[in-house]
C-alpha cells in the first residue's frame, strides 16, 4: 500500500507542469552602438516589451501594433525555453527604448517625454512620434525634431 501511494506521488509530481520561471527584468543600461547591436543581435528578453510599453503609457497591444510584433508571437517568445524575441523582433523594442531615453533627456522627466511622444506633431506631419517612429527612417526623423527642440530651433 506505502509503495501504491509512492508510485502515484510521483506520477502526480511528474505529470505535473513545472512552475513558471520567472522572465529576467530587463533595462536599457547603454546607448553605446556596440551595447545597442549586441542586445539585438542576442535577441532582447520578452521581458523588455513589457518594460518598454509600461515606460512609454502604452497598452500593450498598441505597442505591439507599433513593434510590428503579433501578439501571439510575444506569446510563444515568453512561453519558449529561451524566453528571448529574434533580432527582427529585438529591433523595434530597442528602437522604442532608445526613443524614449533620448526624448526624457532632451524633454526632462520621463512624463513630459511620454507625454510628448504620444501627441501629434505638426512637423512629422500631424503624426504622433510614436507613429512615425515604427519604420528606422521615421525614427531618425523623430531624433532629429528632438535633436532641433533641444537646440531651441522651433519645429
């Protein structure tokens, strides 16, 4: 009877799904081009869309939307072994992460950045800098109207 109980302890514990681990925290820590390239190229953690989307005051599936990542996609990366999103996918995210580090610098607070990221620019015609910044050329774009805003030229 002891060794009935035993064998079905343990075909409980082993059918039994493992605990979730959980995802590594992750942080922009360097804007330097080897830091920024190494991340991506090793694949950013799923954790950093989190991290970016809550930084920015975004839902998470409108940052997604910007990202071009599917939701589901997101949903397999934090689910897998590795719990990492591919280079393609690591792009946007650190894309995003880089925008919003150099707008609270140029801008002063975190809010004022998220703020001003959101709301419609008139010289990235009527788009918000989120918006624009989906693709690298509309990026660019939005680091040099920052680039001109912190040299007081008005834009």
């Amino acid at each position: 009877m002891e060794s009935t109980r035993q064998s079905r302890a343990q075909a409980a514990r082993k059918g039994a799904a493992a605990a979730p681990v959980p995802e590594p925290e992750w942080e922009l820590r360097d804007t330097a081009v080897e830091y920024v390239l190494d991340q991506v190229r090793s694949g950013l953690p799923a954790s950093a869309v989190t991290r970016v989307h809550t930084t920015l005051g975004l839902k998470q599936a409108e940052f997604l939307r910007l990202a071009g990542i599917k939701p589901r996609t997101l949903m397999r990366r934090r689910s897998g072994d590795e719990r990492r999103l591919t280079a393609a996918e690591s792009a946007p995210v650190m894309r995003y992460a880089l925008l919003f580090r150099r707008a609270t610098e140029v801008l002063g607070s975190a809010v004022q950045a998220s703020v001003w990221l959101k709301a419609p620019r008139p010289a990235l015609g009527g788009c918000t800098p989120l918006e624009y910044a989906s693709t690298e050329f509309g990026a660019r774009a939005v680091d040099e109207l920052l680039g001109r805003l912190q040299q007081g030229v008005f834009s």
